[in-house]
C-alpha cells in the first residue's frame, strides 16, 4: 500500500504566491472598471498661449469684417436694391450669431454650475455641517427648480429639513431623491449605446464605418448625459465635456479597461475562442460604455456616495445578455 508523499514547503510557497497573484490582478481589475475615476485638475494654459490665440481670433474677425464691408460696398454701388438685400441678410445672419453666442454662453455658466456643485458637494461630504448641507441642498434644489422629473424629490428634501437633523443623513436623501432616478436613466442609456455599438462595429464591412459609428455614439450619450443632469452640452460647452470625459479616459486607460472587463466577464477562454469580429465589436461596445460612465462622472453634480455607482461589470453582463436574447429567435 502506498502512501501520498506529502507536499513540501516549496510547494505551499509557490501556490501561496499564486493565491496572491491572482488576488492582485482581482484588485486591479475592480479598481479600473468599477471604481469611480478621480477627477483631473484643470490646467491653465501660458499667458504667451492665450496671447497668441487672442491676437489670431482679433486678426479672423477684422479679415470677416473687411470681406463684408467690402461685400456690401460692391453690393451698392452695382444696385442699391441689392446692397439693401445684402445688408438685410447680415443683420439676419448677425442675430442668429447673437442667438447661438446667448446659448453658448448659458451652456457653459450650466457647465460650471455643475463642476462648482460637485465640488461644494466633496466639501460638504468631507466635514457635514447643518450650514454646509442646507446651502448646498438649496443650490441643487435652485439647479432642478425647472426639472419636472424632480418635483417628488424636492418635496422630499424639504420634509427632510424639518424632520431629520443629521446632516450626513440630510445629504444622503438629498442624493437619492434628486439623481437615483436619473442614475437609473443613465444606466439604460449607456447599456444601449454600448449594445448599439457591439452589433453595428460586428457586422459592419469596414474599419472607418466603426470609427464614425463609435465617435457618433458617444458624442451623442455625452450629450444626452448632459442634458439628463441638467447641463446644456453644445457647441463649445460639449468640446469642453468631451475633453473632461478625454481625460478621465487617460486617467483610468479605456481600452484597457474593455480588454480586462471582457476577460473577466466572459472568460479568457471563451473570449479567445470569439470570431475576430465579434470580439472587436464587442470591445468597442465596452468602450463606449466606459466612455459614459466617465460622462456620468462628468455630468453628475454630485459624487456616488448614497447611491450604487454606475459599474462597468454590470453593463458588460447587462450587454452581453441583450446580445444572447437577441441571438435566440435567430438560431
């Protein structure tokens, strides 16, 4: 009769070094997808920069300005019919300018609301006082006055000021009745844009078709993002959204954060065995994901403290059961 031969210290070392191992990559994994990315410091440009493009944008107007007025001088002097059509044109075309000037500039005082709410908001978490979260319950409240969608929440604040006197409570419930619903929206919004591009970039016959498809998707959830939180995301108030949102990437690493999610939710295994062009179709749908989820960070005027962050995992699984559905009637 034979005896096991008993393992060796070596052995109970090398699998103690693998237990850690894998402990690690499970650390890492969750701190990419699922934790919420740390905002970037905004960094101001030289003075010699701004300069430059001060003296280039004053140099475009006054070339603009000479091409009209010589315009209009020709105009005249071939009729005065048509000087007076052409002046009555740029007056049309100056009040539309002035219209989308107006709206830009109220697209990005909304902006900096947010990025100032959000920041009063880390403040008020780190030291609650009955001051602080009073003053900043009343700025959210003023920020959704318009918003329909947050009539029971705003009610539900104010009873709350008289009922509870706790101010980390009072800024909880002020969390949750204002954006858990809107957290829920955003959620859907993000899952459907990532499932759009998964089975688009899947089937599609070339690689430029993917790129336009993806960059137009999530230019579009940015901006619906925006304007779920209540931000106005146009023109030059989304260029500046969508460098926050570039930025979050940089800071987390998008695509890697795809290529681990999938391997983590799928299994390397099965995820080595996809067709290249599920798997790319795939990955770019997570990317997308990530992409609004760094958007929500962005647009959301408070960070996720009371209520469940948007994870990258959950809509992974959340796409890629859409996509199984989906596949059922087919097979």
């Amino acid at each position: 009769m034979t005896t096991a031969k008993p393992r060796g210290p070596e052995v109970f070392a090398l699998e103690e070094e693998q237990r850690a191992a894998t402990i690690r990559e499970e650390a890492d994994f969750t701190a990419v997808s699922d934790a919420a990315p740390a905002p970037l410091a905004p960094r101001r440009g030289s003075w010699l920069t701004r300069a430059f493009w001060s003296a280039l944008g004053l140099l475009v107007s006054l070339f603009l300005f000479d091409a009209i007025w010589s315009l209009l001088i020709s105009l005249q002097q071939k009729s005065v019919v048509a000087g007076q059509v052409g002046l009555a044109l740029i007056a049309v075309i100056g009040l539309i300018a002035l219209f989308w000037l107006l709206r830009e500039i109220f697209a990005l005082l909304r902006l900096q609301a947010v990025n100032g709410l959000r920041e009063e908001a880390r403040a008020a978490s780190l030291q609650p006082t009955d001051a602080t979260v009073r003053a900043l319950t009343g700025r959210l409240m003023a920020f959704y006055a318009k918003d329909a969608t947050t009539a029971a929440g705003r009610a539900e604040i104010e009873r709350s000021l008289s009922e509870i006197h706790d101010p980390e409570t009072r800024l909880a419930i002020a969390e949750r009745a204002l954006l858990a619903a809107k957290d829920a929206t955003a959620r859907a919004m993000i899952a459907g844009a990532a499932q759009r591009v998964s089975v688009v970039t899947a089937v599609s016959p070339r690689a430029l078709v993917d790129v336009a498809f993806v960059l137009a998707q999530s230019v579009l959830l940015i901006r619906r993002l925006s304007s779920l939180y209540g931000g106005r995301a146009s023109g030059f108030a989304l260029l500046g959204l969508v460098r926050r949102v570039g930025g979050h990437l940089l800071l987390t690493g998008g695509m890697a954060a795809a290529e681990q999610v999938l391997g983590q939710v799928m299994g390397a295994g099965l995820a080595a065995r996809l067709s290249a062009k599920f798997g790319e179709g795939l990955l770019n749908g997570i990317l997308t994901a990530r992409i609004g989820i760094a958007a929500l960070d962005a647009c959301r005027p408070m960070d996720c403290r009371a209520v469940p962050p948007v994870l990258l995992s959950e809509i992974v699984k959340q796409v890629i059961a859409q996509e199984k559905v989906a596949e059922k009637p087919a097979a």
